[in-house]
C-alpha cells in the first residue's frame, strides 16, 4: 500500500468518528499533554486504532489525537507525538502530522522539548523557532513524490510561517511571558548529543537540539501547510551542562513551565484565528 493510500485511509478512520474539520493542529510535546484539559473535546482516537501507524511509546507521550475546540477555534491536537528513533523511518514519523494537514488543517504548532545550545539559554526558556537543521536525519519525503501533496522539490526558505510567529511574539508580549528565537538542530537520538557534537551543533548555528520537529516541519510545508514551532529549553545540552543528562530532568522542567506554556499557546492560537 503507498503512503498516500495510507494517509487517506487515516483521515476517513477520523471522518467515520467526527465532522470536525480542525482550522488549526498542535502537536503537544513533553509536559504539555494537560493542555487539552482547555479543549471542549469532541471525540478521541488512539493511534492504536489507525492501521499501519506509529504507535507512541515514550514516557509522557499519551499517544492519540483530541479533536474539539479551544474558545471557538476548531483544533486537533497531537498529544504526544512518535519520532524517528522508535524505530520508525522518517516518512512513518510524520504520518500522524500528514494526516491533520490532508483532514484540513492548514495552520500547524509544532512544540518539543529541547537542549539548550545557545549560552544564554537557561532551563525552562521558552524559544520561538526561526529555522531548523535537519541535515542529520533522512529526510520525509525521500522515495516517490507523493504529487498530490506537493512538489517533487519544495523550496524550504521560510518552513516557519512569519505570519504565526507574530501571533506568539506578540502573544507572549502581551502575557509578559519572556521568550526567544533560534533555529533548532534534529539529531537522530535516543541517546542524548556528546560534547563533541554540542560544539558542532554551535558552530552550525543551532540554539538548540532535540529528537523531533524539523521532518514534521519539512513534511508540512511540502503539504502548503503554514507552519510556527516553539521549544522549551528543558536542560542545557552536554559540554554545557555540568550533571549527566536524564529524561526524568526533561519532563521535571517540561511540567515546572507547562501553565505557562499552555497561556502562550492558547493565546498564540486565539491570534491565529484573529
């Protein structure tokens, strides 16, 4: 079966359970899996219930889609997402993405934990993505072009909508939430970056690292799909850091940061719609 039949027959598995077609999808990433708690929640499907998808199986990663609406918008969120280093090829990672954006949704969120790279980050810093690296993964659309979701060579200059970035700029402005911008780096993973490749990951220009984001990115504006990312520096990267890195310390920061998070991200989307 090819990936577009697949990716088809995901979206009529969610047509047959609600008619809510999402004018805006999130992808929630560590600590953030309570925002849906601010959803008027329509209807729920596991990724468990879609044939040939990745299941999630990460700590804090619940692993299904939530449709229903935030205020009057109409949302999909991603709570919890899959990535690259389960096991899955970077075309299966980003099927769950494809699947909101082929459904309808045309603005996408993308959040993640993430490594601060850039000195002047600290943990629990919240960081706007102007741009990505993602020379260290395959890339999504790799193999046959799939037409009738875009071009065979999509032009990648601005993956990260300026249009969505104001909305959470201004949105934090006016919430007094401080955040920053920088351009995060996607390593394969699970393992956690040596030293040796923080100074690589700073001498390339990245603010910051993680195991997520930039394939669904690269797959969502090859869809035409406008796009805006936000990191939570949840610790500083290897090299920087003086202490062994955990996940235990990802989530702690995640769930330290995850109120304010969440009233930047629904202000962010109230903007959105505006």
């Amino acid at each position: 079966m090819n990936e577009y039949t697949i990716l088809k027959n995901c979206v009529e598995i969610i047509k047959s359970r609600t008619d809510l077609v999402p004018d805006i999808a999130l992808t929630l990433g560590s600590g953030l899996g309570y925002f849906s708690e601010n959803v008027k929640v329509l209807c729920e499907i596991s990724y468990s219930e879609f044939p040939d998808f990745p299941k999630s199986t990460v700590s804090g990663h619940a692993g299904k889609f939530v449709f229903g609406y935030l205020g009057s918008v109409p949302v999909a969120l991603m709570n919890g997402r899959v990535h690259y280093y389960e096991g899955y090829d970077s075309v299966e990672a980003v099927r769950p993405v494809r699947t909101l954006a082929l459904l309808g949704a045309k603005k996408f969120v993308l959040t993640n934990a993430a490594g601060g790279v850039n000195l002047t980050f600290k943990p629990g810093t919240l960081m706007l993505i102007k741009d990505h690296i993602s020379s260290f993964v395959p890339s999504p659309l790799r193999g046959r072009n799939i037409d009738e979701l875009g071009v065979r060579f999509p032009d990648m200059s601005s993956v990260y909508d300026p249009d969505l970035s104001t909305c959470v700029t201004s949105a934090a402005e006016e919430l007094g939430i401080p955040l920053r911008e920088g351009v995060y780096l996607q390593f394969p993973g699970p393992q956690y970056e040596t030293p040796a490749e923080i100074r690589m990951a700073s001498a390339l220009g990245a603010d910051a690292v993680g195991m997520s984001t930039a394939i669904e990115a690269t797959s969502l504006n090859h869809m035409g799909v406008k796009v805006c990312g936000i990191s939570c520096i949840t610790n500083l990267a290897a090299g920087i850091a003086k202490h062994k890195l955990t996940h235990e310390e990802v989530k702690e920061t995640s769930e330290r940061v995850s109120e304010q998070f969440s009233k930047l991200l629904l202000e962010s989307v109230k903007r959105m719609q505006d």
